[in-house]
C-alpha cells in the first residue's frame, strides 16, 4: 500500500533530520546554552527536594544498560531511564523555563532528553545545541497547530505534549535518523501523546514532574531509539484516516507544525525564571518587590496586598498547598523579606511561620477576565491611607527583558553548588558555556557523575 505523504509532514521530517548538522544563528547558540545552563541547574537541585528523593528512589531500583548519567548522583541507566528521570528531577519544583504560546514547560523536558541522547550517541556539544534549539521549536510548534488553547480546555496536558514532541525531535535528530525515520519516529511520539491537566490536583509535585518532564523526556527517547533499532510505523500520522489531528483538535492547523521553521526559534521566545516560583506569580514578584523598594515600605506598613490576575490562571496559584506555587505565600514572603530566594519559596514551615501567615492574611488574589495571562496589576494599600500600583510589562527572563548570561550563571551556581561543590560546579559550567567547542558531551556527564 502506497502511502501520500503531506508536504507539512514531509518538511517536518526532513527539517529535524538535518537539524544536529544545520548552522544556528549566533543569537540562538547563546540563547540555547543560558536554557541548557537552566535546566541542569534546575535538576541537580531537584534531587535535593522531597519530590526529587522519591524520583531517584523508584530508579535507584531500575538498574539498567550503562548510557547516561542520572544528574547529581553515581547512577547510570539507559538513556531512556535517566531522560525521564532527569526531567521528572528539571521538574522537581518550579526552578525552569516556560513557554507561553504553548503553554508548556519546554527546558524540563527536552534538555534532559537530549543530554541522555547525547550522551548515548557520544555527540559534539554543537550537535546537542542545535538538537535542543530543535525540540523548542517542534514542541511548541505541536501545541500551535492543535491549537494551545483548545487543548488545554478539553483537558489534555499542553504541558506534556509540547515537551513530548521536542523531546522526540531532539532525540531523533542526534540519533541520526533519516526523513523517513523520522515519520515514523513522529507517528511513535503521537501513539505516546498523552497527558491530562488534572496535573493541579498533585499536592506534592511528584505526579506533576512526571507530567511535565518525565513522560515526556522517556517518551520522546523511547520514540527514536526504538526507530533508530529498526522499528518501521505509519509514513504519516499527521494526515489520512483517522491520524493525530483528528484525534486531538476539532480545528487543526497542520501548517504550523513548519511555520516559519529555520527563521523563527522558539528558544528565543521562552522565559526563564528569576524567581524559582510559578509562572503566572513571577510578575506579580516583580510588581511587589518594585512598590516596596521604591516607596520604602517596611512590613509594618503593609495593610493590604491586592493582586489582579487573569482568571485563566489564577486558580493555578491561588493558596496552594505547595509554597512556590502558592501565590498569597510569596507575595507574603516578599513583602517581609524584600526578596524570594530558593530556600524560602521551597521552605514549607514558612507557611506556619506566624509572621508570614499574618500577611498572606492581607494578600487578596482576584481573578480578573479582563486581564491577559501574564500581566497582573498589584496594589499596596498602606497603614496610613496611601495606596500604589504597578504592573510589570515584561517580567525579568521573559524575551522582552532577558536574563543576561551572568545572571543566568549565579543562579544557575547557586542551585548545583550544595551538590556538587564549588570545583565540579565551576567546571560543569565552564564546559555548559563552550558547549559548542566539546567534541564529545560525555566530558560534561564526568561532572555530573557523583561517586
């Protein structure tokens, strides 16, 4: 039987068979590396958390062929085992990047994958740059074509199945994988599509980082290895009787899957955190910190503390029972503290501290309709009568207001160094930053491998 193939997924296929090999704009090398940089920092110190110590519990237990480095620790599995394991770890908390169009955390997904691919294939650092550049773009890109928003109200995990897809591409194209293969390594991915957003229901962020990470890190490894051994499937999932589109989406838009590929890269249009909090409570941060700062007030001063939010996510973050999702506890903290490091938005006795409980008592979340995703309006109103606003356009991390390299490299320093030490912390990124001058990624897993 002969097969059609569409010439949206005839480009798909041989875009990402070529993308280990293709040049990358210089902007996008060094956008890439600030993500990986992000990502690796995020998951070492996910294996400190509660949720990373039941991670590396269940595969402590798995063994497996000796590929890749499970970060931060003396295990190495398949690179299936520790693409899951290392982006269930990205996922541990809230410390990644996210991408707003897809409405997905992409880094905590595809980075992990790609690295354990990497690592497998024994690939150049360039190869792996490019190959993570390729899975923000793909990923993103499955949810446009979709429709984000259609996917996300029916119930699917947007954020499953964008770093599902990316982490397939990345995968595939440091595997090596023909045109051809990658079809079938696509139609694989889709069999594995999956994900359902009741993912805000997991109190204690362990079913949540499989959600976001894990599945889809396995997955998209599991889709290329298994073509790279051999395995032939459907020539094109994307179109025919009842394929991938009909099954996800009431109004697909297959054109998207490769619109704009090779001019637009969707690595540039992803944030990344300056505060390891969730998405949606980063600008109002932001917004706290600038009326505090700026008009001096002290805790004391503080009557009440009213955040405007749209009401497409504001029930993400409102009184959460994990702090650094819960956005009346980081407003609190804030406001007391002028600040919210790493330890405080993952400190959960802070929610019984009695000094923070009694002003998240005067922190008010309202869902506001009128109000886009992103851009909330905080009001102070103080003990004696003043009143001020702010809202901040672009949150620091955002594509508007970018992180720079330096400030990428503290946090990132900051998260791996009570793992690591200062030696192997310094010398992993002092490799993460040249990545694309190492010959072989292997010589970053050394770091990354704890005896």
């Amino acid at each position: 039987m002969t097969t059609e193939i569409s010439s949206h997924t005839q480009a798909l296929a041989d875009y990402i068979s070529n993308a280990a090999q293709a040049p990358l704009p210089a902007e996008v090398i060094e956008k890439t590396k600030h993500h990986i940089v992000d990502t690796v920092a995020a998951t070492v110190s996910g294996m400190e958390l509660p949720a990373g110590q039941r991670i590396l519990r269940f595969f402590e237990s798995q063994g497996g062929r000796d590929e890749a480095v499970i970060f931060g620790t003396a295990l190495r599995t398949t690179a299936i085992n520790a693409a899951m394991a290392n982006a269930m770890l990205a996922h541990a908390d809230e410390t990644d990047d996210s991408h707003l169009s897809s409405r997905s955390h992409l880094g905590c997904g595809v980075v992990p994958a790609a690295l354990a691919m990497a690592e497998r294939e024994g690939s150049s650092g360039q190869a792996l740059v490019a190959a993570v550049a390729l899975g923000y773009d793909i990923g993103a890109r499955v949810c446009h074509a979709l429709g984000t928003d259609q996917l996300y109200d029916a119930g699917h995990s947007t954020h499953t199945f964008a770093p599902t897809f990316g982490s397939a591409a990345a995968a595939g194209a440091l595997a090596g994988l023909t045109p051809q293969q990658c079809r079938w390594m696509i139609s694989y991915t889709a069999q594995q599509a999956s994900g359902v957003n009741c993912w805000q229901r997991d109190l204690d962020h362990v079913e949540k980082a499989f959600d976001f990470g894990g599945m889809a890190g396995r997955n998209g490894v599991t889709s290329a290895v298994m073509v790279q051994c051999g395995y032939s499937g459907v020539d094109d999932v994307l179109t025919g009787p009842r394929n991938f589109l009909f099954a996800f989406s009431p109004d697909p838009k297959p054109e998207l899957f490769v619109d704009a590929l090779g001019q637009r890269f969707e690595i540039l249009l992803t944030n990344i955190k300056k505060w390891s909090v969730g998405s949606p409570i980063q600008a109002a941060l932001d917004s706290t910190q600038a009326i505090i700062m700026d008009e001096s007030l002290a805790a004391d001063d503080i009557a009440r503390i009213v955040v405007r939010m749209s009401d497409q996510e504001s029930h993400v973050v409102d009184n959460r029972e994990i702090p650094d999702i819960n956005l009346q506890q980081m407003v609190a903290v804030m406001a007391i503290e002028r600040t919210v490091s790493f330890a405080a938005s993952h400190d959960a006795s802070k929610l019984d501290d009695l000094a923070v409980k009694a002003m998240r008592a005067r922190v008010e979340l309202v869902p506001d309709p009128s109000l886009p995703r992103r851009h909330p309006i905080v009001n102070i109103h103080t003990t004696d009568g003043r009143e001020f606003q702010h809202a901040t356009d672009a949150v620091r991390g955002t594509p508007d207001n970018p992180m720079t390299r330096d400030e990428v490299h503290a946090k990132a320093y900051d998260l791996i160094e009570p793992t690591l030490g200062s030696g192997n912390s310094a010398a992993l990124l002092q490799a993460l930053w040249q990545l694309e001058t190492l010959p072989n990624v292997r010589d970053i897993a050394r770091c990354l491998h704890v005896k």
